[in-house]
C-alpha cells in the first residue's frame, strides 16, 4: 500500500496534512520531519525547470518500515507529492448543472421500440449537511409494465441501501466531515424482462458543515481493509494499517498484544499509517489484535484482528529449473514488472525471493511515470526507482526503463504549460531520469503508446506541441545521453495484423529514412486466454525483424476469458515462448507483474504465479518452452 493523499509540495507550502478543521476533530499537522522549504509559486515554464537537487534526493529508510534484506532501501525525503488524478474531482458547476444523464446498456440484438429502458422518475441532486440523515427512495419505472431490479454501484462508508419490498429501495446516508464536497451515488435499474438491459443513474450529493460543529456525531473510527496475503514462514513480515475516521481526524492504533520481537511504528511520513513488522515463526495463521483509538474521545475506539496466513518455505518452492537459467540457455532474458515499493506490503520478502529466483530483467511498473517522478515542476520522487535499481543489483538483473514519453500520466503542470515549451520540457525529462540511471537502466521504452488503433498517430500533449517530430525528437535525446542503451518504441494491440500494425512499421519507416536512432519494438501484450493469432504474430516479428531491429515482449499477461481453464492460458504462453524463441530477434519476455495478487488485471488471473507464488501451469508451459 502506498499511502496516497493530497501533501503540500515541500517547495512551495509548508508540509500539512490537507484535513477539515472543526471543533470536534483534532486536525493534526504532519509530523514530517523534514522542514518546508520556499520556492516560486509560479515557475515561468517558458525555460527549463529546475533540474534533480540535493533536496530530492532519498534518505534512508528504518528497516522497521520494510521486509527488504541485502539491498538498502530509501525513501523519499519529505510528504509524498500529489499526483494529479485521471479523473477531475466534481464542482459546484458540476451540481448546479442537475442531476447527471442515466448511461443506458443495451444488450445486442435488443429492441429498444419493443421493450423499453426502466428509469428512475422524479430524482434530483441532494444538499445535505454533515451530520444529518439522508434518505433517497429509489423506485424504477418500467414502461413496458413489470418491476424493474436494482442495485447500487458502491454504497459510502456507513451507507445502506434497504429493500421496502414494494418496488422500492431507501439509500440512508449520514455524511460526516470526511464526506464534505460533492460525492456521486449511482444506482442501476434492471429491466424485468432482460437482465442485461441496464440503466445506471448517478446523482449528486453535496455535503456542507452545518454552522453548529457540535451537531456532527463523532464515530468511532476504522481500520482500513488489509487483503488477504500469503507469507513464508521466519520472513520479515510488514503490513501497514492505516486508521480510517470519517470525522476527519486521525486515529492512533495501538496493539493488544504484540508478539515477541515486533514492532508497532507509526510511519514518519504519514501520521494515520501505523507499520506492525513482526516474524512468524510457525505455520498457519499469525494474528496481532490491534485498537484503533478516536484521537478526539479516546474512549471510542474499534478492535480487529490483523491476519497473514504462513506457508512453509518448501510450499513456495517447484519443480524444474528457474526460468533465467532456462532463457540464459537459450539466450533470451526472462523477466517482470515489479510492483512499486513491494518490499512495504506483507508479502514482500517472498515477492523479492520468486522474482530473484526466476528472473533477470525487470520493469518498474508505475515508479518512471513522468507525474510519480517528476509531479511538479523541478521536484522528482526518486526513492521506489533507486530501490528497484538496488534490488536488480543485488540480484544481477537488468532494468528496463519504462516509459519516458506516454500520452498518459502527464503531470498537470505539464499539461498545462505553454504548447511551445513541451518539447523543452520532454528533452529535459529524458536527458534528466536517463542521466541519473546512465549506469543502471540499459534498455528505455523511449515513446510509450504512439499508435491510434487506426494506423494514425494517437492524439497526445506531445504530438499536439511538435506533430510527429516530437518521436524523432524522443528517440534522439536519449540517444544523446546514451550511446549504449537500448531504445524502443513499446506498443499494445500489434500482437495481431491490421492498421495499427501496419501503421507503426509506416512510422518505423519515416524515423529510419531519418537515421533517428531506434533499436528495437516492444509488444506490450496484454491478452485473453481465446487470443490465436499465432500467425500474425510470427509474420509482426518478422517485420520488425527485416527492418533490423530487435524484438522485446514488455508486458506479457494472458487473462483468463470465460470459461477457460489454466491449461488454456498456458498454452497461451507456450505458444508466445515458442515463437519469441524461432525469432533470433527477439530478446526479451516481461510479464506485466509477478503474481496475479498484484496484476494490474487481478480479477482475471494472468500471470504465471497464483496469489500465494505457487507456480501455474502457465509458469511450467515458459519453463518447458525454454527448455
Ligand atoms: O499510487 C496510488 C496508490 O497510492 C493508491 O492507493 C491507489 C488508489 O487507487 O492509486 C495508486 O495509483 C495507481 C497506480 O496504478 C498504482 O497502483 C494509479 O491510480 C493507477 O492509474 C495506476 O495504474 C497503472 C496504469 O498503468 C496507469 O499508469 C497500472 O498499475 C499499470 O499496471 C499500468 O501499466 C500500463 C503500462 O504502463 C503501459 N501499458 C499498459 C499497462 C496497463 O494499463
């Protein structure tokens, strides 16, 4: 878990915890140690922005905080800085404009001037002020006749949505301090006839503090959820319990009875985040019962039981050789997306085992994302990079660089900086984070995703400020800081034939009747266990391959479509390993992650180790592939 909440830039204001201050809620400075510095407020972004200085750099991390063992673990100096959202919070405008329109799912092959979509009569946006009670009668209409079903898309702390067994459904809400804003509440009605004909119907709540704080009731305050997580045993264990009060205020956590030799820290950075680190030394369930306590009444606290499940250490072990002696054979690397700062989660000491063992290249999955590294401007987030660079030291591998330049994760001042200035901005970027990892990251996704499924390049920041060039552009930056490393353009959807495939290898085109510099093309990847276009793979890497450059699986996962089983899905892998390893050019397979516990696509089960690291049958078709 990272902890992830609004922090002032240290730069530019003091560093506090943004929380609502009333009368009730004792709203807590951060404890960072770390004094706020000043800085422009209004950084002129027509120049370059300040480059990496002694005040980004990583301090030291207390082991108390993390399962690493044999490489060092940093953190960053001072309160994490926002990373913008993909999705704008709602305003007053947004309210203002009422209730918002109903989305409508038609099933295929439906009539809609037969059977018509229930909906939701006489609805409207909700003004309600912290403390009070809120209650909504949902009753869907169907023009046809018949009662329509429904359910809500995800309920608020503390709300409930109860049958009336008339037709009708009552939401019960009392908002609190933490709700105050605009939230949106969705329900979907279900037609009676077709339960695939869906109406999901949004509504705004704006909450607002009452003039008399003293009318808002003080809760009892919550553990957040901890997921279920498989360990080994006489490993370092860490689990981060983060105190959740829906009053606003943070709450302290305090253990009932702590095992011998573990540790109860509250976490220097964030002030609700308590780190428990304990070593289980038998098998089975290790539990710590934990109190969390109400910082305004300390009478009002909420116990729970925090459980890892202990595997032995030969459950974690298979059959066979590990993969990277396996591809080492064959000449190819083998590797993964690491998921950032695993060392902080439950499992991360027997994360770090299976990805030493099996694997010798690996990909930070989100920590180079120009709005993580680089949020604002002249500051950079550099800890969980350096980390994974120091665990892919310790354990020989090679780190791919992923990405420099993507149409996503644009940070905010970015985006909002003058068109003219993007490509100052852009070289800067690349020439900045490659110089830092010149000596520890060799192969780059240098342009991420530049293909529109039609062939066309994809709309972007970048391509809007400097048309195509900005690729070239790209790609000779980082050659300028990097004769050596290895760059490419990384791609998803050209695992089979058509525009977008044909597209890229037009552009591959243009950028070398330019000379610009480009190595190789990585296929990101992401399929479902029915893909079968084994042909058009083949043919791709071949085309790639006769235009000289080298071929890098990036982002390998295979979901599970349906009813399909393991077997289906490894025959999957054994298919692409089969035709990676006829290619000479291809030198790499990365699965996107490590264990289908942290798949960015998690519900569909798509690597090749289950939530506890056993090995799938997807694992054991890569191992007898390399073989
Ligand atoms: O870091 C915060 C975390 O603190 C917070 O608890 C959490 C709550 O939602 O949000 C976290 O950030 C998320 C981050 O993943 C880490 O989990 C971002 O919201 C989320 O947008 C981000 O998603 C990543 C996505 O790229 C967008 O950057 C996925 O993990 C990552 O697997 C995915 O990877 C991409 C490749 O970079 C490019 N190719 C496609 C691939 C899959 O989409």
């Amino acid at each position: 878990m990272e902890p992830f909440y609004s922090v002032a830039a240290r730069r530019i204001l003091p560093a506090t915890l943004i929380c609502i201050s009333v009368a009730l809620t004792a709203c807590n400075s951060s404890n960072s140690s770390e004094p706020a510095t000043g800085t422009d407020p209004d950084p002129d972004l027509s120049v370059s922005t300040p480059a990496p200085a002694a005040d980004d750099e990583p301090i030291l991390e207390d082991a108390l905080f993390n399962t690493a063992s044999g490489f060092v673990v940093t953190r960053e100096p001072g309160p994490r800085l926002v990373v913008a959202e993909e999705a704008a919070d709602l305003t007053d405008a947004d309210f203002d404009l009422g209730l918002p329109a109903a989305v409508v799912q038609v099933p295929d092959g439906l009539d809609t001037s037969v059977n018509q979509a229930p909906f939701f009569a006489n609805l409207q946006n909700q003004d309600v002020l912290a403390g009070e009670i809120l209650e909504i009668v949902y009753r869907p209409e169907d023009p046809d006749g018949g009662l329509p079903g429904m359910f809500p898309e995800k309920l608020p702390q503390g709300g409930s949505f109860v049958d009336n067994f008339d037709g009708s459904k009552t939401f019960r809400w009392q908002p609190l301090q933490a709700d105050v804003g605009i939230n949106r509440f969705t329900v979907t009605a279900v037609d009676a006839e077709n339960g695939q004909y869906r109406v999901s119907q949004p509504l705004l709540i704006r909450v607002s503090l009452p003039a008399d704080l003293t009318s808002i009731p003080n809760v009892a305050p919550e553990l957040d959820t901890i997921e279920p997580h498989y360990v080994r045993v006489n490993d370092p264990v860490v689990i981060e319990l983060k105190g959740i009060d829906l009053n606003g205020s943070i709450p302290s956590i305090e253990a009932v009875d702590l095992p011998v030799g573990a540790t109860l820290t509250q976490d220097p950075r964030f002030e609700e985040i308590y780190v428990l680190k304990f070593v289980p030394v038998e098998t089975g369930l290790a539990s710590v019962d934990v109190i969390v306590r109400d910082s305004v009444d300390s009478s009002l606290t909420t116990e729970e039981t925090v459980s890892v499940s202990v595997l032995s250490a030969d459950d974690f072990e298979h059959t066979g050789q590990p993969l990277r002696e396996l591809a080492a054979n064959r000449n190819i690397q083998i590797g993964f997306a690491a998921l950032q700062s695993f060392y902080h989660r439950p499992d991360g000491a027997i994360y770090a085992h299976v990805a030493a063992r099996e694997y010798d290249i690996v990909t930070p999955e989100n920590s180079l994302k120009m709005d993580y590294i680089n949020p604002e401007p002249g500051r950079y987030q550099f800890a969980a990079t350096d980390n994974l660079v120091a665990f892919a030291r310790q354990n020989d591998m090679t780190v791919h660089g992923h990405p420099l330049i993507w149409y996503r994760q644009v940070p905010d001042w970015v985006l909002n900086a003058e068109a003219g200035s993007r490509e100052l901005h852009m070289t800067d970027f690349i020439t900045r984070i490659m110089s830092r990892y010149q000596n520890d990251i060799s192969i780059w996704d240098v342009v991420n995703e530049p293909m529109d499924d039609n062939g066309e390049l994809r709309d972007s920041v970048w391509l809007e400020s400097m048309g195509e060039s900005y690729i070239a552009t790209a790609l000779q930056s980082a050659r300028d800081v990097s004769p050596q490393a290895t760059l490419l353009i990384n791609e998803f959807d050209i695992s089979m034939a058509g525009p977008k495939f044909d597209g890229l290898m037009s552009l591959v085109d243009r950028l070398q009747a330019q000379s610009v510099p480009l190595d190789g093309i990585g296929f990101q990847m992401h399929l479902f266990s029915s893909y079968d276009q084994f042909d058009a793979l083949r043919q791709n890497f071949a085309a790639v391959a006769d235009k000289g450059l080298d071929i890098y699986i990036t982002e390998l996962d295979v979901s599970l479509d349906g009813d399909d089983s393991l077997e289906d899905q490894a025959s999957a892998y054994r298919q692409i390993m089969e035709i990676c390893l006829q290619q000479p050019n291809c030198k790499a397979v990365q699965t996107w992650g490590l264990t289908d516990q942290y798949s960015f696509r998690t519900i569909y089960d798509p690597l090749l180790f289950d939530r506890s690291y056993q090995a799938k049958p997807a694992y054991f078709a890569v191992q007898e592939t390399l073989q």
